[in-house]
C-alpha cells in the first residue's frame, strides 16, 4: 500500500475514473514510483548483503556503514524467515550488526536482492508524508509508470503524433532530482 501519494490524487492528476482504473490498479503503480524514489533519499536503513546465525545470533552483514546502535529496534524485511521481523540490536560494527535469534545455526549466505533494516517507527513515510517535493517526485514518476503501461509499445506520443523516446530509462531520477534537493542520499549514488 502507497504511503506518502494516494490513489486519489493520481487519479485527479491523470484525470481518470475509478471505474476505468481501480485503486487498487494505481496503488500498484504508485508502490512502483516509491520503489524508484524512496531508496535515494536520506533513511535510517541500509542495505543487508549477507547473514548467519552462530549459537542463537543472527549476524547481518550491510553494505557500507550504519548508524544502528545497541538496544534499538531493526525491522528486517526482504529476508527469508526465520531473518525477517523485528529484532533489538546486540552489538554494532561498522559494517555488521547482531540480534538474538534462537535456531538453527546457519552457514554465511548472500542475500539478492538484498534485505533491508530499517530503525523501527522511522520509515521513509515517517520522514517524507506531507513533504512536497516527495509528493510532486513520487506523482512525476507515477504517471511516467502509468503513461508506460497505458501506451501502445510502452511509448508515449507527443503532440505532433511522433512517438517520444522510452522514458523509463536512467534518466526517470534524474528528472526529479531538482525537486529532491538535499534530501538525496549521497551514499546512493554509489551504491
């Protein structure tokens, strides 16, 4: 379910019905642009890129430095179980972090795609509801998605009638971009 867009408010953008496209439909595609935006903007997350559990403690390997502290709460998601959930954190390093976990003890694995830890009750929509140029990136790109999916060929014309270039590309950020200013985070341009 979208979090910081309405299905509402794409429908009054593109000026569609909901009899012709359902909520359900434009909330797909709005999870779609948050999927394309939210992960470059500043967040209490990081990337997990592989993990064990040794004697009851599960290890979770990230991708660059965290700011997780001992006692906090994660919640881990894109995980396989029993990794996914919320967990308090034991020990920090910079480039792992440990919770309690009683199973089985299980070998390093790779995680791809790879999971994410977020501080708990600090989600991107904790941050970024009611932030406008959140809401005008995350619109811009939900009726990119929507233009991409509606188009014969996925290709938009223009008004001389000429089919436009496919606009789903690189540069789909990179257009929103201005309207984000200093809230993108500068680690996932390298990441």
């Amino acid at each position: 379910m979208s979090a910081i867009v309405t299905a509402s408010q794409l429908r009054s953008i593109l000026g569609v019905s909901s009899s012709l496209y359902s909520d359900a439909y434009l909330d797909d595609i709005i999870d779609t642009a948050e999927g394309v935006i939210l992960p470059i903007l500043v967040q209490n997350t990081t990337a997990i890129v592989s993990y064990e559990l040794k004697s009851n403690v599960a290890l979770f390997y990230v991708r660059e430095p965290h700011t997780f502290a001992v006692g906090q709460s994660i919640v881990i998601t894109k995980m396989p179980a029993p990794f996914a959930g919320t967990f308090t954190v034991t020990k920090v390093e910079d480039l792992y972090f440990t919770a309690a976990l009683t199973n089985a003890d299980v070998t390093i694995r790779q995680i791809i795609p790879n999971g994410i830890a977020t501080l708990s009750g600090y989600g991107a929509a904790t941050y970024y509801v009611g932030n406008p140029n959140v809401e005008s990136a995350i619109l811009a790109v939900s009726v990119e998605v929507f233009q991409s999916r509606t188009a014969a060929g996925g290709q938009i014309e223009g008004v001389d009638f000429s089919p436009t270039p496919f606009r789903m590309g690189r540069s789909l950020t990179n257009r929103c971009i201005g309207l984000l200013g200093d809230l993108v985070d500068t680690r996932s341009m390298v990441s």
